[in-house]
C-alpha cells in the first residue's frame, strides 16, 4: 500500500482535573493565537478552551495504514506531556491524496 498523507483530528474531554492542572493549562492559554498555533501540522497542535472540558488535537501524517491509530497515540502522548487525564478519544481521518479539489471555472 503507497503512502498518503492524512489530516487526522483527535477529539476528547479532559477528566478529573485538579486546580493545579486547571492553572496550568489556563496558563498555556496566554499567548495562544488559535489562526497561528491550531492548524494542521506535523508536530501536532493541542487546542482547548478556556473552559477547560474539551479538546482537540490536530496532525498531519504521513502513512501506509492506520492513521487514525497513529494520530490517538500522539494526542495521548501531548496530553500525558502535560500530566493530565483524558477521556473519549475519537479520531477523524482526511486522506488528502484522495480529496477532490475544485477549481474555478474560467469565465470568457
């Protein structure tokens, strides 16, 4: 099977947080410009919000098979970098090589 190259956006509900970890996170907050830190990326780009219930991680990979596997083990990863527990974890797959562009009609 060829490689393509996948869009996978991770989404799940941080648990049991204590008010360290709330601090904590809210202090990630500052500073987090969500057009220029949130999108697709390579490394991977962790968002929430302040209200500090939901999440969503969003990568890109490059892969044979099981991208949506791949893409919950590196949404766990960021999160247990952070020290905080998760639940839920859902991924959602966008192959790119396989996505139908729509170009424009020329006029005249």
């Amino acid at each position: 099977m060829a490689e393509h190259t996948y869009r996978v956006l991770v989404r799940g509900r941080f648990a049991d947080l204590t008010s360290e970890q709330r601090v904590s996170l809210q202090d990630r907050l500052k500073g987090f410009d969500f057009l220029r830190d949130a999108g697709f990326s390579e490394e991977g780009a962790l968002t929430y919000d302040e209200k500090l219930d939901f999440f969503s991680y969003r990568v890109i990979l490059t892969a044979a098979e099981k991208p949506d596997e791949a893409g919950l083990r590196r949404a766990a990863t960021a999160l247990d970098s952070l020290g905080v527990d998760f639940q839920g974890l859902k991924a959602k797959v966008t192959d790119m090589d396989e996505m139908k562009v729509n170009r424009p009609k020329r006029l005249g």
